[in-house]
C-alpha cells in the first residue's frame, strides 16, 4: 500500500500560496489536497474553481480535491477543468452517489468518497468496491485546526477490515487533526493518505512536511 501524504492549503497563507506549495511540493508531498466549502453543507465558505486553476501551474502534483458541496454532482466537470486530478465528495450531500462516482470516472478522474465523524462505515458498504479512495472525516467537516476524534480509529479500523474482507487494498485517507504525534497511530489503523493542514502550514511548511514524510516512512 502506498503511502501520500496530502498537505491541506486550507491553512496555507494565501497571499503567498503559491510559494506555499512549492515548498511542500520540493519537500516531497506527493498530493495537494483542496477543500471546498461552500457554506450549505457546512458553515464556511472557502475558495472554489478560480483558485484551483489558478494554482494548477505552480505544481504537477497530484490536486486532491475534497468536495464538501451539496449536490457535486453539478459540479463535476468544472472541477475537472479547473486541474483536479482526484475528487471526492460526501456520501451524505449526494442523493445518487453511484452517479456520482461514475460521473468522475467518465471523466478519467479518481473517484473518492467521505463521510462525516457521524457516519458509520458500513454506510459505504454499496461503494467500497467502486471507488478509489475512502475518505474518513476525523472532525466535523468545516474547519482546520481542531482536535482529533478518538473514536475515529476504531471507524479506521472496521474500514479497513471490510476492505481487506473483500479483496480490496482501496485508499483510505484520512483528514482533520492529524499531527506528528497522531500520524503513526492513524496509519497503524489502516489509513494510508494522510491530510494535515495546520500541522504543515503552521511555520515552514517545507520542514513540517520533511518531519511528517519521516514519521510516515517506517509504514511504507
Ligand atoms: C476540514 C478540512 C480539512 C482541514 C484539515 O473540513 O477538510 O482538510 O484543512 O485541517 P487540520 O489538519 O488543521 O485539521
Ligand atoms: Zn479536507
């Protein structure tokens, strides 16, 4: 299984995010993960398709696009357009998540699913042979910056046990609250695409990453 570690712009200072990226980028991050907010399925807005096409020349990275929308499926093609290389949405926003998924496909796009800390795994028992990646929310979706869920390493866990069951060596990544003391704990449960945000972009985003590369590497 490989290992990614996905640093999250969210927290990235934008009035240099460009150099931001470079540094993660140089440092060895091999995603670059995108949340989009948009204030109906959570509280906040965050930035949308200008912005990530505007970034997409600063890297050849792989732009991890995290979709907390209502209604993706809308929204699909633009995303693709504007250089997003993987997309995942929530299970809890789509009312036909099988259309979702094959509408990403369509477009030769990995297809990622989520949900949310309130979700059970055995909601994605439908999709988990579908999909590229399991996306599991380890705080509310909205904000960067909060505590770990404890219990999300049990959900990990159950996840990765029904995957193995059925032959499947799926992606699980998972996202919010993940630093260098919890990183090793989160992949020990099974998960292996790790997002940080604060974590990275809270002081030299280039050494943050090297650190956090470092701790990863024994699981690989
Ligand atoms: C939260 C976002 C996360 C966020 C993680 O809704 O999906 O990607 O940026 O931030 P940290 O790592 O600071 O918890
Ligand atoms: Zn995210």
């Amino acid at each position: 299984m490989d290992n990614k570690l996905s640093p999250s712009i969210l927290a990235a200072d934008f009035k240099i995010l460009g150099e931001q990226i470079n540094k993660v980028d140089k440092a060895g991050a091999s995603y670059l993960h995108i949340d989009v907010m948009d204030g109906v399925f959570v509280p906040s807005i965050s930035f949308g398709l200008p912005v990530i096409s505007s970034i997409r020349s600063a890297t050849d990275r792989i732009f991890d696009v995290h979709l907390m929308i209502v209604d993706p499926i809308r929204y699909i093609g633009d995303f693709v357009d504007a250089g997003a290389d993987s997309i995942t949405f929530h299970l809890e926003a789509a009312k036909d998540p099988m259309a979702v998924i094959d509408s990403i496909h369509k477009y030769g796009k990995k297809a990622g699913i989520s949900i949310k800390p309130g979700t059970e795994a055995d909601a994605l028992l439908p999709y988990l042979d579908k999909v590229d990646m399991i996306l599991i929310m380890t705080v509310e979706p909205g904000f960067g910056g909060q505590p770990f869920i404890e219990e999300s390493y049990d959900k990990i866990r159950t996840l990765r046990k029904l995957l193995t069951e059925r032959g499947l060596n799926t992606d699980i990544e998972v996202d919010g609250g993940i630093t260098f003391d919890n990183v090793r704990k989160v992949m020990d449960a099974g998960a292996n695409v790790i997002v940080t945000g604060s974590t990275i972009f809270r002081g030299d985003a280039g050494e943050n990453t090297r650190e956090m590369l470092r701790l990863m590497e024994s699981f690989s």
